[in-house]
C-alpha cells in the first residue's frame, strides 16, 4: 500500500499527517482552524486519499504558520508515498463547478515544483480565515510535493465557493494523477527514466 506518515515540529508548529494513496478518502482533520479543516476534508475525500492532520499551532499569532506547515507536510507525505512515482498516470486536470464558481486545475507529478495561481478571492477574509492563506498553502504542497501546479478561476464572486473549488479541482486532479496506469503500471512515467 502507498502510505507516508510525516511528522514536523518547529517553533511555530507540531505536525503529523498520514496517508494512503490508494484509499476511499476518508479524513481525520485537527489544525485548530475551522475553515481550513473544512477544506482539507475536501482535499481528501474528493481526491481518494485517506488523510489524517494533527496540527499544533501558534494560532495565538495567526494561522499563517498553521496553514503553511500543514501544506509542508502534507506535500513531503505525498511525495513520501509515491516513491519513484513507478506506475502513475502523472498528469491530472479538472474543472469544478459550485454553484457561482468554476476552477481549473492541472498538475503534473514532475517533481519540478512550480506554482501558477490566477485566483482571486474577492473577500480579505472567509468568516476568520485570512483568504491569502488559500495560495500560502498550495504554494507549500506544490513545493514540497513537486509538483508542477496551474490553479486558474474562471468564474466566482463567493469566496467561500472559490476557495472550496480551488481544494477540490486539485484533489479531483490528484486522484487523477496519483492512480495506477492500468496500460503502463510497471514503468516511471517519462522518457528520462525517472521523475
């Protein structure tokens, strides 16, 4: 089974997340930051991947940190767990409506780290949750992950909407990415021989 459990303890943060790829989704989220917790829900049930997060923050400042290191952790978990990526489809896309909402997302597992945000909250903030934090965090994970991310919001005026489909087009993509290609399952998907 594809699974990674990473633990991560700094100043400002104690983190452990663990997952496994090849899942139904199924989610334990504890950070401390409600609305946060309800996007990595997301990530977890709509890309497949069983996820649990625990998170001690310094949510006394603010959930910078918080929200930074989860994205951290998870993206080093990710990449834990696909190993030499042996057998992945690689690439995954999607484009998720809610309601006023559409997101479009397209990933590539290159391990060449790369972020392209064309997102645009329109609110400073989503009940307490600063909305800048939506891009701290996905800057992280691709990061630390290596991915090679284009997140680009074609329509939106809510941004809780905006927020929640940005979360579940990349895990819609993930899912995509991450499965065993049935016709190459044996085989790193590039021509280098490695990713």
């Amino acid at each position: 089974m594809r699974s990674a459990k990473i633990s991560r303890k700094t100043a400002e943060t104690d983190i452990d997340v663990s997952l496994t790829l090849d899942g139904t989704g199924s989610y334990d989220m504890q950070t401390g930051v409600g609305f946060f917790d309800h996007m990595l829900d997301q990530l977890a049930r709509h890309s497949l991947i069983d996820m649990d997060v625990r998170c001690k923050g310094d949510l006394h400042i603010d959930d910078h940190h918080t929200v930074e290191d989860v994205g951290i952790a998870i993206g080093q978990a990710l990449s834990q767990a696909l190993g030499d990526k042996r057998g992945i489809r690689r690439y995954g896309s999607c484009l998720l409506p809610m309601d006023d909402a559409l997101v479009r997302c397209a990933l590539d597992l290159s391990g060449r780290p790369f972020l392209v945000w064309n997102v645009d909250l329109p609110t400073p903030k989503i009940g307490t949750f600063d909305t800048e934090l939506v891009r701290e965090f996905f800057q992280a994970l691709s990061t630390h992950g290596g991915i090679t991310l284009h997140v680009d919001m074609l329509h939106g005026i809510n941004s809780h909407h905006i927020a929640e489909a940005a979360f579940k087009a990349v895990a819609r993509a993930l899912r995509e990415a991450v499965e065993t290609d049935p016709r190459k399952s044996d085989a790193v998907p590039s021509t280098k021989g490695m990713l």
